[in-house]
C-alpha cells in the first residue's frame, strides 16, 4: 500500500511507519514543519486548519490514510487546552477530510484514531462498538471528532475509527508515568481499583490499525483492546510482580486529581469494561492478550538493567 500518515510524529504513529517500511510499503507522512527532502519516508507540508495548505498532486495516488493527529489529553486541562485537544482532533480531522475530497482519485479508506473514552464511566457494564456514547470531556469530543471521519462516506471513502484502550509501549505513551511510582517503591492502585482498564500492546495496536485498513468489512467504531481486560488493582500487581516492587500503595481519587491532574479521572479512574468485539468476529488475533506478558516483553530490558545495577551496588558495598 501507499499510506498517508498524519500525526506521525507519535509513538504509534512511529510504530506505525516502522512496520510498514519493514513490509515494503510506500510511507506519506503530513508534518507542519517544512518537509525534509532527505527523510526516510515522504513528507508533505500541510496547515492542519487550512486544506489549502497542502499540496494534494504531491500526494500521489494513495491507497489509505490513518489519522493519528492529536494533543495529548495527559496534561492537566485548563479551558485553553481543551480548546487545544478539540481542535487538534476535530479541526484537523475536517481538514484532512477536505483535503482527500480534492485528490483526482480518493483513498479506499480512512482510519482515524480514537479512544474508549468516549464510552465514559460505565462500571461493570460490558461495552462494544454498539453501545452508546457515555458523559465526560473527552466523550463530547469524540462524537464530532469521528463524525468528522464519516464524512469522508460522502465522496466513496470507507471510514473506520479505532478506539484505542491505554496503549503500551517502552517507547512512549502511558507506560512510564505507570512505573514511576513503582521505582520509588509506592506503587499501588488508583482510586478503589476496582474499575476496568482497558488496554493494548503497540504492536497489536499497530497490526490492528493495518487490519482495519485492509479489510473492507471493517468500517464504524472498531474497539482496539487486549481481550484480556483487567481491573485498575490488577494493574498495579502485574507491574509490581514484573518490576519486583511491592503494588500496596494507594492514591484516593480526590487526591490523583489534585496531584497528578483533573485528567486522571477520565483516563484511569473512570471504569470501562470495553470488549474489542468486531475485531474477533473478523478473526483478528491478538499477540499480546495477557497483561503480565505484555510488561515482560516491554519491561525487560529495563528490568534487568535495574537487577544489574543493584547487583553492582552490592558489590561495591561489600
């Protein structure tokens, strides 16, 4: 395939490119910045609020778009920003969508991420791509953000929005603010722990962006998480079990709010027990299903270093 890529500069985003280049596709990569002639991959410079800023020619005839494009929500909100994390979802998706609707031959498909936020604080309630939209910030922003994706449908696009659980990766995202407080020895449970997390490995976040890209039945909110859900305590025991650091600790939610953000609420301690339901009706498997597993793999490198380095420690001692 020939892919066009916005947001790429993120960890999936990176992740994303990596896998293809690997495989032998063609890579477009929209950045803001002047683009680099010299880059691995293509780049063409566009304005994410102004279609006009993009050279569609130079696009070339593209087999699919993945939309990556957004702020980060794990910074503390003050109402300037949350302008910032709508726009940057909302604005940009609107644009991006004008812009394929002037390519002399539009992409196949359109796959914009997107998060199970948008399910809110459900408790024990099973939830798939059919349930409905639930309360928060990040919810109201969801609903314009894929309606803007199924726009592209007007013009003969197929359009999907994959809704991304916490994805995990050693290379960025939500990992390290994770293991922080398990390096200084207080790791623990968020709020009562008992509310659902979902959650994905990068490289089943990876392969399912592409399997939602190539498979033609596929289209509409497509849940992307690990089928093996997990409660927020459990959480805390697996990174503590893989780390070897003790996982009692506790932070009440009143007070995650106050110290780590009011963002912590609708990223960890809300519940949602999302359950990636159209990814295994169309026989996707995923690598990674067992959380404990999944930060073996990503940890380990790490871990070791930290085995080492005590082992060092001791010896100088002695």
């Amino acid at each position: 395939m020939r892919t066009l890529i916005s947001g790429a500069s993120g960890y999936i985003g990176q992740a994303l490119t990596e896998r293809l280049l690997g495989r032998g596709d063609e890579v477009v990569h929209l950045v803001r910045r002047e683009a680099n002639l010299d880059a691995e991959v293509e780049e063409v410079q566009w304005s994410p609020d102004d279609p006009d800023s993009v050279d569609v020619a130079a696009l070339g005839d593209v087999d699919a778009v993945v939309n990556l494009s957004g702020a980060s929500v794990a910074k503390r909100w003050t109402t300037r920003y949350l302008e910032v994390i709508s726009s940057s979802r909302i604005v940009t998706t609107q644009t991006l969508v004008e812009v394929l609707r002037r390519m002399e031959v539009p992409p196949k498909v359109l796959v914009t991420a997107s998060g199970v936020a948008i399910y809110g604080d459900r408790g024990d309630e099973q939830l798939t791509e059919s349930s409905a939209k639930g309360d928060g910030v990040l919810a109201d922003i969801a609903v314009p953000w894929e309606a803007a994706t199924e726009s592209a449908s007007e013009f003969g696009v197929r359009t999907s929005t994959v809704r991304f659980g916490m994805v995990l990766s050693a290379g960025g995202g939500p990992l390290d603010a994770l293991l922080k407080p398990f390096r200084m020895g207080v790791g623990g449970r968020i709020g009562n722990g008992r509310q659902w997390t979902p959650w994905v490995h990068i490289d089943d976040a990876v392969s399912a962006l592409l399997f939602v890209a190539e498979n033609e039945r596929l289209e509409g909110p497509v849940n992307v998480v690990a089928p093996g859900v997990v409660r927020n305590s459990e959480v805390a025991d697996a990174i503590g079990d893989v780390m070897g650091k003790p996982s009692f600790g506790w932070m009440p939610a009143v007070v995650a709010n106050l110290v780590i953000g009011n963002y912590i609420q609708e990223l960890v301690i809300n519940s949602a027990l999302v359950i990636p339901e159209k990814l295994l009706d169309a026989g996707f498997e995923f690598e990674f299903g067992d959380l404990r597993e999944c930060l073996r793999f990503e940890l380990a490198d790490r871990v070791s270093s930290v085995v080492e380095d005590e082992d060092d420690g001791m010896a100088g001692a002695a």
